[in-house]
C-alpha cells in the first residue's frame, strides 16, 4: 500500500520513499527498478536526483552506495503520530501491542499499513474472523480499505454465516476482496497472515460473545440498533485488544498454509455469489 508522505501520490518522490520504507537499504539500481514495478517510468539520474534532495533534508542516509531511511527520521515522526492520535508505531521488533479498545485497534493497523510497518514481503493478506465488525467507516477508513484491497491480494475468512455477515462480506467483494463464508476455526482469536507477519488479534471474551448473539438476532435489516451493535462497543475501554506478532519464517508459512487449505477444503461450501 502506498503512503502519501509527498504528494502526489504516484510522484516521484513519494515512490522513491514508499520503496525505502519497505526495503531499508536499496541501491539506485535496485530503488529504480521498484519505481518501475510500481507502474512509473524513471531514469537513474531521477531517482539519485530525489535521493540526494531527501539526503540534504536528513531523510535518508547513503552509506556504502546503500540508501536508507534516517532512523532518527523515522523517530521523530512515529512521536508526531503518538502524541496525536495515541497510537503506537510497530517496529517490527514489538512481539505484543496492547490497544485500550476495538477502534483504537483497528486505527493501529490502519496507520501502520499505511506506513509499511507491518508487511516487508508479499502482498497478501489473509485474515480469518469469527464475526466481521460492522460500525461506520469515517471517509479516511474508507479510502484506506478501497487502497488496501487494490494493492493487496485479500482473502476474508469468516466462520459466522449471519445476516450481518453477509452484508460485510457483500461491501468487502464490492473491494474486490475474496470472501468465504462459513469457513469454522480452530482458535478463538483472529488469525492473519499479512506478507512475512504472522498476527493474532485477542478481544475480551464478553464482546466476542456480546456480538455473537448481537449478529445471530438479526434476521433482516430492519433492526438498524442491532446492526450497529459494534459501534457501541467499539469504544468501550472495557473490551481493549491485544496484537501479537511473529516474523518467523517458517512459522508465518506454517499458518498461511492452514489458511489457504482451509479456503481449499471447504470451497464445496462456499457460495461463490454473496447474496
């Protein structure tokens, strides 16, 4: 997913940063061909033109012909982000984040997706919930999720096959994600495998079971106070949710893998045309 640090987005200088945030140290060369890969055209003396430009603002250091984004830099923003929004910066080191509510979490992936934190590899993202939460996307969440499905191969899992369900699912496939219905789990947390990270999503067993019989009384969508249980919940300090993280290899393999041959095993139950 492309981060608008320099407008425009599909600038020059926005892909040179875009790349270096997903790759920290790059050559010219190898800089240039991810431009390129990312659908511009550009010339070495461009790109070394924008690098040494970002080098003279402190932005990226050169070391060994190998440029890099300043750490201090990065620093310096990830405070900004905090102190603004009271969300924590991954590292990639962190093993465990802790978010006082639903919303505060689904606000930590967000921001960083969008700052390339979490995925260094491929772009899939795979993700199997028992519910999907339904609450009001404000206009910044909504162009994040049309970008994120664009730029990423999504698979949405969902054990749940409900009335509400089936609405998500419906405007997640309007994105061009692949849903699937039905799908049973085998551990009671969200499980996600977003290019070389492993996640697993833990939320208080009360709101887990509060949204469960919320979603399994709706029986149309006359009830819009059933509809948007999770708007009220999503805020309440009581129900906070814990991240945990895994960039092992073979274990982030390990669980994509499952995943995908739960798709593969229970593709005869799926239905392939969301109502």
């Amino acid at each position: 997913m492309l981060v608008n640090i320099f407008p425009p987005k599909k600038s020059l200088k926005n892909l040179v940063m875009n790349v270096l945030l997903r790759e920290r140290a790059q050559s010219v060369v190898q800089i240039a061909k991810s431009v390129r890969d990312l659908g511009k055209s550009c010339t070495y003396q461009g790109v070394h033109k924008i690098l040494n430009q970002l080098a003279n603002e402190k932005i990226l250091a050169n070391k060994k012909g190998c440029w890099s984004i300043e750490e201090s830099w990065l620093a310096s923003v990830g405070d900004v982000l905090n102190k603004k929004r009271g969300i924590p910066v991954y590292d990639g080191n962190a093993k465990c984040v802790h978010l006082e509510s639903m919303s505060k979490a689904f606000e930590f992936f967000v921001m960083n997706a969008q700052l390339g934190n979490i995925n260094t590899e491929e772009n899939r993202f795979i993700c199997h919930f028992k519910n999907v939460g339904l609450f009001i996307l404000d206009r910044e969440q909504k162009e994040f999720m049309k970008s994120f499905a664009k730029e990423n191969e999504c698979h949405i899992l969902i054990e749940n096959n409900n009335v509400v369900n089936r609405f998500c699912a419906k405007y997640l496939t309007s994105l061009g994600m692949n849903v699937y219905l039905g799908i049973p789990r085998s551990t009671p947390n969200i499980i996600a495998v977003y290019g070389g990270t492993l996640m697993n999503v833990f939320f208080h067993f009360d709101a887990v079971t509060e949204l469960t019989a919320a979603y399994n009384r709706v029986k149309s969508f006359v009830t819009p106070k059933d509809l948007l249980v999770f708007e009220r919940l999503k805020d309440d300090p009581k129900r906070a949710v814990t991240f945990t993280f895994e960039t092992n290899k073979a274990v982030v393999e390990s669980s994509k893998s499952h995943l995908l041959k739960l798709i593969e095993e229970n593709k005869e139950k799926i239905k392939t045309k969301i109502p």
